[in-house]
C-alpha cells in the first residue's frame, strides 16, 4: 500500500516537472514568434520562485502543511498549480496578442518600487507584454510546485521513517523527472503540429497534465486516509506553529550546510536544464532533417518515447529482482534500448531528443544509491561524489563539447555521455541529501524544515535563470548588436550563443558544494548527526 501511494506522488510530480520546463525546447521558437530574447526568457523562468522567496510563501507553504497535514496541502498544491499554468498558457496563445490585457501588460509593470532598486524585480521595461503575463502564471505555479515538493517529501517521510526513505525518495524523484525526458520530447512537437508552429499548444498540453496531477493528489487524499485507518496512525497535524520552532531549526548548523548544498546543487542544474537545449543548438552540428523523411514523422516521437520507458521501466525494475539472471537480463534491455533510444536521437538531428537522455540512467541508478544509504550510510560522501560529477560534467560542457563543433557524430557522443553523467550526479541529491533532513530536525517540524530548505533552495532558482540570461547577452555583444539591428534573424541569434561564461559560472557552483560537503563530513563527525549511518537499523 505504501508503495501505491508512492507511485501516485510521483506521477503528478512527474506531470508538475513536465510544465515546470516545458517551454525550454522550445526557447528558440519563443524568440522567433513571440519577440522573447534571452534576458526575457530568463526573467520569465526565473520568476517561478519570485513569491516563494521574497513573499516568504514558502515559509507560509511549511506552516500550512505543518498545521493543516499532508492530505489538505497536497491536494492545495495541485489547484495553485493549476491555476498557474492556465495564466501561463493564455499568455503565449493568439487571444491574449492584440487584446487589451496585453495593451495592459505593455504600459505597466515596468517599474516595481523597491524591487527595481534592489535589481530583483520579476518584469522590466521593454519585456514583452506576453512574457510579462506568462512570468505572472509561472509565479503562481512555482508556488504549487514547490508547496507540492515539500509536502510529497514530508508524506514520504511519514510512511517511510525508519523504513526504506531514501530508496522511497530518490524513487519517487527518479520516476518524476521523466517528465524531463517526456518535455523534451513532446513540447516541440505539440508546438509545429501540422507544420503550423504555435507553442501555445505546447503550454496546453502542459495543463492537461496538471489537470491529471491534481486528480492523483486527490487520489492520494483517499488513500492516504485509508492507510491511516489500517494502521491507526492518525493524520499528522502537529503542534501549533510558533516561530520559536523556526529559531531551533536556524541554530542547527547541520541544517545550514544541508541546505546551502540543496541550493548550490539545484542552481547549478535546474536552471541549466532551461537552456540545455539551446546550448547544444550553439555547440552541435545539426543537419536539417527532410521533411519527407521518416525521421521527421512524429510516429518517430511515439516510437523513441517508448523506448525511453523501456530503458526507464527495465533499468528500475532491475534494482528489485531478486533473480541474478532475471536481473542481468533487465539489465542488458535497458543498455540495448538506451542505445537504440541514443541512435534514434542523433538521426533525428535534434537537440530536444539529446537532452531527454537526461533522466535515464538516474532512473536506473537512484535506487540503487537510495538503497546503499539505507543500509550502509554515507550520505555525505555522497554528496562530496556529485559535487566532483557536477564540476567536470559542465567543465566538458563549456570547453570539450564546442571543440566538437562540425563533428557531428564526435559532438553527438561527448553531449549523450555529459548528459548521462549529469543526470547520475543529479540523483545523488534525493537519494542522500533529503533523507538527511529527518536526523537534524524534531518531527513535528520537519514541515517548517524542509519548507525553509526549499525557499533558500529558491533563492538560487530565482537568481541563476535571470543570471544565465544576462551573462549570455553580456559575453555576446555582437550577437545582441545584430539582433537589435535586423543583421541577423532571430533563427540564426539562437544558435549562434557562447556558453563559456555561464557553464563555468554553474561549474563554481559544483566547487563550492564540494568544499561545503566536505564541511558536512567533518560537523556530523562532530557533532553525531549521523548522516553518514543507515537509514535502518539492522
């Protein structure tokens, strides 16, 4: 039972990662139909945490699911998302150009009081009217997605407290971030349907997802609720929330560390995957694909879809049999497909289908790592491994991979592997990191804790899409000179960027995580967090 509802968690966040990146493969497209440069398309991605952080909804977001439980706050999650995502797509549909609203939009919200002082603002003048909207909606879905995070985090952590809670998180994280792979995917084709490009039809099917992912929230409300009433456990509604408990949580310098490494890891991955695709468009040589070709067909997207489920579903699957023949067997079909998926990638000569390797070999791994700190411990040295991965994995990014530039298949083969690599590293994080949280908080705040942890997290959600987008038009100036000027069409400008600057940026980000968890090592020796022991108990 308890893994049913685990399953359910995990596909609506699966559904919630979808929308949450669903307009980066297509971020040239925003460009060339909507007037959205890079320092737009930035500003609106970043905006996703703007209320998370500086409106503390967030902080608000832990209280709610400390005082009202996990049921009522999830299901909660599922609406704001919602309600996001339904602004966010009427802003790039054609009724919103033209309209009055838009007219709205263009003459206001290009002046914040304090926040323009602060530099920190969510709109500026001259945003397009579409993008200014489209971050309005972001706003509110970062909200849901977020409360979302910490509620599925907090319910994993009540069923699977002295049980198997990092193989349940890093599981559930692994299975959720196909939807990853799943955008990638499917956002550019949803976006040229029928050779007409209109990438409101991506954002629209986006929404249809959050629709799904609301119904197994409330699916989860019920079964939840039954699960309780099997075991007798009553819905964890704890104390009322008093701010001393966030002062206890403050004073832990475990806590800090933990969470500045949740924030330096998520920075330098997250925000990287708005602009992945656009960054092997700039560092890969890709040939155009006939239109008359059947690597064109969008059957060629079902087919390669089903492939990736199939590296996804035997790599995972592999982790839980019991059988060393069945299990060499799962083995050897995920490594088959993956190739097969990789081949069908490159021969459709598409940036999209190369990053939606991202999550496959995380879905096949995470288990394995979330089992091994159950038992065996080490949590931490983990930590220290996926800060060295994330390091060389964008040092490959920023200077091998454009060396590969005109190499089509030397290219392809560099960004498969970086990627994977990547994505593996990634896993570290949910398999290690959040099943931490428990050993350095009381329980009936661990609501509060991970809440807090989120909206520091968010800080760098915020900052580092909006960095990205001002660090490209600054190191290409010329770029942004022609583009302004009619030199060059907004088709040639989005693959024309050098990613140097902004890869080294998110690679010192990997550097300060490794020396912080190497800080993280010498304190839980110290002072007997016990990070480094098994989650159960043998």
């Amino acid at each position: 039972m308890r893994w049913t509802v685990l399953l359910f968690l995990a596909f609506a966040m699966f559904c919630s990662y979808i929308f949450m990146d669903i307009l980066s493969p297509i971020k040239d497209l925003m460009q060339s139909t909507r007037g959205w440069d890079s320092t737009a398309f930035g500003t609106m991605q970043g905006s996703e945490t703007f209320l998370n952080v500086f409106v503390f909804f967030l902080i608000f977001a832990g209280i709610i699911l400390d005082k009202m439980g996990v049921r009522f706050t999830a299901v909660l999650s599922g609406v704001v998302m919602l309600v996001g995502a339904v602004i966010n797509w009427y802003a790039v549909t054609t009724a919103f150009a033209g309209s009055d609203l838009e007219t709205w939009f263009n003459n206001n919200l290009n002046y914040i009081p304090v926040f323009d002082e602060l530099g920190i603002s969510p709109f500026y003048r001259g945003m397009p009217a579409s993008a200014k909207l489209s971050a309005v909606g972001f706003m509110i879905f970062g909200c849901g997605v977020e409360m979302a995070g910490i509620t599925v985090s907090r319910g994993i952590v009540k069923w699977f407290k002295g049980r198997e809670m990092a193989l349940a998180m890093g599981s559930e994280m692994a299975l959720a971030r196909l939807g990853v792979a799943t955008c990638m995917i499917f956002s550019p084709v949803f976006a040229k349907l029928g050779g007409v490009i209109d990438v409101s039809r991506s954002v629209a099917f986006g929404v249809v997802l959050l629709m799904i992912a609301l119904i197994m929230f409330i699916v989860y409300f019920f079964m939840d609720k039954k699960l309780d009433a099997q075991t007798g456990e009553a819905e964890e509604k704890d104390d009322p929330f008093k701010i001393s408990d966030l002062g206890t949580i403050l004073k832990s310098s475990g806590f800090w560390l933990v969470a500045l490494l949740c924030v330096l890891y998520y920075s330098a991955i997250l925000p990287f995957q708005k602009y992945a695709v656009n960054m092997l468009q700039c560092n890969l040589t890709f040939t155009e694909v006939s239109p008359d070709s059947f690597w064109a067909t969008n059957t060629v997207t079902i087919i390669q879809y089903c492939i990736m489920l199939v590296v996804a579903a035997a790599a995972f699957a592999s982790n839980f049999s019991k059988s060393k023949n069945l299990k060499s067997g799962l083995l050897m079909l995920a490594v088959v497909a993956l190739v097969v998926f990789c081949y069908m990638g490159y021969m459709r000569q598409s940036a999209e289908t190369v990053f939606a390797v991202f999550p496959l070999l995380a879905v096949g791994i995470t288990p394995i790592l979330g089992n091994y700190v159950d038992h065996k411990g080490k949590a931490a040295s983990m930590l220290v491994m996926g800060s060295v991965l994330l390091i060389l994995c964008h040092l490959t990014f920023a200077f091998v991979l454009p060396g590969f530039k005109g190499n089509p298949v030397g290219g392809i083969i560099v960004a498969y592997l970086t990627i994977l690599v990547l994505g593996a590293s990634f896993s570290l994080v949910p398999a290690s990191l959040w099943p931490s949280v428990p050993k350095l908080v009381d329980a009936k705040i661990i609501g509060s804790a991970y809440a807090l942890i989120f909206w520091i997290q968010n800080i760098g959600l915020w900052l580092f899409p909006l960095l990205i987008g001002k660090v490209l038009d600054r190191t290409n100036p010329q770029l942004v000179s022609d583009l302004k000027n009619g030199v060059i069409t907004p088709e040639e400008a989005a693959t024309a960027y050098d990613y140097t600057a902004p890869l080294v940026m998110l690679a010192c980000l990997g550097g300060a995580a490794l020396i912080l968890g190497f800080v993280l090592k010498i304190v839980d020796k110290k002072k007997g967090y016990g990070l480094e022991e098994p989650n159960i108990k043998e």
